[in-house]
C-alpha cells in the first residue's frame, strides 16, 4: 500500500526568499534539530541531478544508514524540488517541495508519496510528524496536514 502525505504551511515572507532559503541542506539540518542528525550532507545547496547518500540518526538513538536521495528536479523559476528517496526500511519516498507566492506571503507544500513493506502507516504518520514540526520550527502561520492513502 502507497500513503501521500500533503503538507501546507502559510509564511507571512516573500516566496522567493523562502525558495532561496529552502535549497539549503543546512536550513534543513536547523528545522531538522531534536529529531535527526545527517552524517554524509554536504553544507551545500541541492543540485538536480545529484545523488545524495547519507546517514540519519532519529532521536539520538534509531539509526538509518544509508538513505539515498536523488534530486530530480530542481526548478528555481517555478520554485519546486523534486527528489527520489530511499532506504533499507522504506522503498520509496519521493517529495515535491513547492513554495508559491499568496497575497502578501507564501504556501510551501511538501507532498510525499510513501511505499514501505513495512509499518508503512507507521512511517506515513512519523513522516507526517516530521514535515508539520519543520514547518512549527519555520514559524508557519498556519499548517494543514493530510494523509492518506494511494
């Protein structure tokens, strides 16, 4: 079974300068902070087309060796990123990251699209978790969170 999980946040700031800020592993790393720690990320931008193998530690104490991301696309214009995951416990985690302009801000949509062989609900729920807080640590002015099944 496939679940998606579809979440939007409302910034009060400039599409734009959210993108800019986005394409930064290390902006991530930061929302990230509490929940997971990346051996293997460049402090770099995201780069279409590059492979990015990395390491993630969840809670100080579950570790996920080797998760794979490929970014497929990287469309600063339209800002959206498009990357390929996977690990040994999930076999597909593919994001859309989407940040468009909205009256005097933005929506950033995260969409993410979950197959797993196992405790996919679980991962689909702890996926969900994980994107809502980035958003929280962000700042969001608002959240909406979906998840469901494919």
């Amino acid at each position: 079974m496939t679940r998606q999980i579809t979440v939007t946040a409302h910034y009060s700031r400039d599409a734009d300068t959210v993108f800019a800020e986005a394409i930064h592993f290390s902006e991530m790393v930061d929302a990230m902070k509490g929940i997971a720690r990346y051996e293997g990320l460049p402090d770099d931008v995201v780069r279409e087309g590059e492979t990015y193998v990395v390491d993630i530690t969840l809670f100080g104490v579950m570790k996920n060796p080797g998760h794979t991301m490929f970014v497929e696309l990287l469309d600063r214009d339209a800002r959206v990123i498009q990357s390929r995951e996977h690990n040994a416990q999930v076999k597909r985690w593919d994001h859309t990251l989407s940040i468009q302009p909205s009256g005097t801000g933005c929506i950033w949509t995260d969409k993410i699209v979950i197959e797993a062989d196992r405790m996919e609900w679980f991962t689909a729920r702890f996926a969900a978790y994980v994107y809502t807080r980035r958003h929280r640590h962000r700042e969001a002015a608002s959240l909406d969170t979906v998840v469901r099944r494919l």
